[in-house]
C-alpha cells in the first residue's frame, strides 16, 4: 500500500538535498537516499547508496562549484519534477549555464529514484583540447539545429 506523503515536506527535502549538493556535502546527499535508489542520467544507471556516492564524486570532480536557480517545480503524489538552471564554474574557470530538468521519486521523503536530463554539449568546453575537437562540436551543435533557427 502506497504511503501518503506531503507536497510541501517533499519540496523542502527536495530543497535539502539541492542544498547538499551545492555545499558538496556528501553524506547529506547519500542520506538523503533509499538503500535501494537508482539514479539514471546520460544511459547510466548507478543503484544503492554506493552508486549515488560514485554520482556525487564524479559530479565534484568535473564541476568544483554548482548553483541551482529553480524554474519550475511540481510535486504530486510522492513524485518532485523540476526544471532548473546549473550555474557551473568548471575546472579551468569557465563558468557555464546548463538547462536540466530531474525527476525525483520519494520513498517515506526519502530519494527512490533519481532520473537527470541535460545536454552534455553544455559542458563540451570542459572536454575539447584541441583544435580539431573545437570545430566537431561547433558542427554538432549548428547541425542540430539545422532547421530550427
């Protein structure tokens, strides 16, 4: 039997755990999970408490400094949506917006699954090293929007 869950309570542990990740507090962010969690995102699906440290590593480790600005958020029935902006400043200093949206499903206000959304070209400044790498993504992002603009 599913257990009743308040919207309100799930927006300020959604809240929480947002804050947990800007401050790069680790042990908030796997504690905010169930044992039994998954979080997918880019064809990865990493499961249990162990999965979501390994999340939180490599997510400090590419981007040393995060900040969420919330666009939309809804909440129904134990299930938190938002689309947010990640103000990321990458290891060589640049600082880069990404438009993202998560789904998070909640277990007694606790993260069941975790289901992230973003365009990794966003971060593709963080990758390219070279001059050849520059102009294949260049042509990657005007091609995909070939037809659009």
């Amino acid at each position: 039997m599913k257990q009743f869950q308040d919207d309100e309570r799930i927006r300020e542990v959604a809240m929480e755990f947002d804050n947990a990740i800007e401050a790069r507090d680790v042990d908030a962010i796997i504690d905010a999970f169930t044992e039994d969690c998954e979080i997918e995102l880019m064809g990865v699906t990493l499961s249990g408490k162990e999965g979501v440290r390994r999340w939180a590593n490599w997510l400090f480790n590419s981007i040393p400094v995060i900040k969420f600005t919330p666009v939309v958020i809804m909440v129904n029935e134990g299930v938190f949506f938002e689309e947010f902006i990640v103000t990321s400043t990458l290891p060589n200093g640049k600082v880069v917006k990404s438009k993202q949206s998560e789904v998070l499903v909640y277990e007694n206000y606790k993260i069941k699954s975790l289901r992230i959304y973003f365009d990794r070209l966003d971060f593709s400044d963080f990758v390219i090293r070279d001059f050849l790498s520059k102009r294949i993504v260049k042509m990657l992002k005007s091609r995909s929007q070939s037809g659009l603009v």
